[in-house]
C-alpha cells in the first residue's frame, strides 16, 4: 500500500484508475480537473509518473482522429506532465522520440506545436512542489505563459509574465531592473502573504508553485 496524504490503496490498482481517468479523458468536457487529478496521484505516487507518460504516448500514437478535441487532450495534459515531472531516462527517451516523430508526420499541426512546446519544457523541467494550479493548467493547454502580479512598497503593483520554470529570483531580478534600482545596495526579495502569514519566498522556488498554494 502507497502512502500519502489521500487515501491510495496498491500501486497497481492507482495505475488502473489513471488508466480509466485518460479513457475519461478523451470526452470531457471540461478536462481541467481532471487533468489536475492525474497530476497529483503522480505527485504523491512517483513510480506513476513513467506510467502517465508511456501511456500518453501510446494514446497520441495513430490516435483515431489526430488533431481532434480527444487527441489535444491528451497532448495537453502531456504538455502539463513535462512541465511537472521528468521521466526516467529510458521513458525520456522514448518521449523524445516520440516528439520527434510527431513532428516530422503532422508539421504545423497543433500536435507539432505541443511537441515543440513539451520538448523545450523537458529541458528546463526539474521537479515541481506542487502540481500545477487550475489555472497554470489553461495557459498550460494554450502554450502561453501566467500573467504574476507583485505588489512592491512605494511602487505600483507590477504585472510579470511567468512560465512553470520561472523562479522567485528571475521575477526579483526583472523588477529591480523595471524600478530602476539596479545599483542599489539593497538586498530584494518576494515576499508571499496570506491571511495567516507573510514570509520570504526562497530565490530558487518557482512562482508556478507559490500561485498553487494560493490556490
């Protein structure tokens, strides 16, 4: 039995219920949720992960109806794993592979454009907190990126466009250089600020993953 904070029984028995959650994936309506369900058992139940993706491989392989509404999903929720976790070696490559051959059979399609999109992720991707929030998974599903809003003392509040790799110390080092205090002696940081609490935001967290606890 896997431990964790939901009530999982066998790994065997998670690897078919993500098996029917995909299945269910191909006609829903609203897949974000879903979507987000799948990338939390991965999160609590790693051994999953290469799983999700050998199978979202298979389904984005001569699917029925390439470039229709059920095949996008698959390729999104693809696009939302790769920015979340990596794959092991062997299953890395075999992803690639896959991109590969994705984009060299459909250029200029969608599938081509998540198979870029998910190759550059794969690259910057180092393992996530928390998996993506609802709202990261519908820019996620877009290809584009969150718009963070930083409320700064005795400045207006600054909008910042972030992916899922943008850490804390990216976004501090962009806003010294809007403010103009590049030669500042000062030290800067992000702070995170609840009801409860405020406390500093580590330069190496990614933003993606403070927005999700806001969550």
């Amino acid at each position: 039995t896997a431990p964790g904070p939901h009530s999982y029984t066998t790994l065997r028995d998670e690897a078919v219920k993500l098996f029917n959650s995909l299945q269910q994936l191909e006609s829903e309506r609203d897949p974000v949720p879903l979507m987000q369900g799948v990338l939390q058992t991965c999160l609590d139940l790693p051994p999953l992960v290469d799983e999700i993706y050998c199978q979202l491989v298979k389904q984005t392989t001569e699917p029925p109806a390439p470039g229709g509404q059920g095949d996008l999903h698959y390729w999104q929720l693809l696009t939302c794993m790769s920015c979340t976790f990596l794959p092991s070696p062997p299953v890395l490559r075999f992803l690639r592979f896959h991109l590969d051959r994705t984009e060299n059979r459909f250029p200029a399609s969608e599938m081509a454009k998540y198979a870029c999109f998910i190759r550059e992720a794969l690259g910057k991707t180092k393992g996530r907190e928390c998996v993506p929030s609802l709202e990261e998974i519908l820019v996620l599903m877009q290809r584009q990126e969150m718009i963070c809003t930083v409320h700064c003392p005795g400045a207006p509040a600054c909008s910042v466009a972030i992916s899922s790799h943008t850490t804390a110390e990216e976004v501090a080092q962009e806003l010294v250089s809007r403010l103009g205090l590049s030669q500042s002696p000062n030290l800067f940081a992000l702070y995170e600020q609840s009801r409860r609490r405020e406390q500093p935001v580590g330069s190496a967290t990614l933003l993606a993953d403070v927005l999700t606890r806001f969550e």
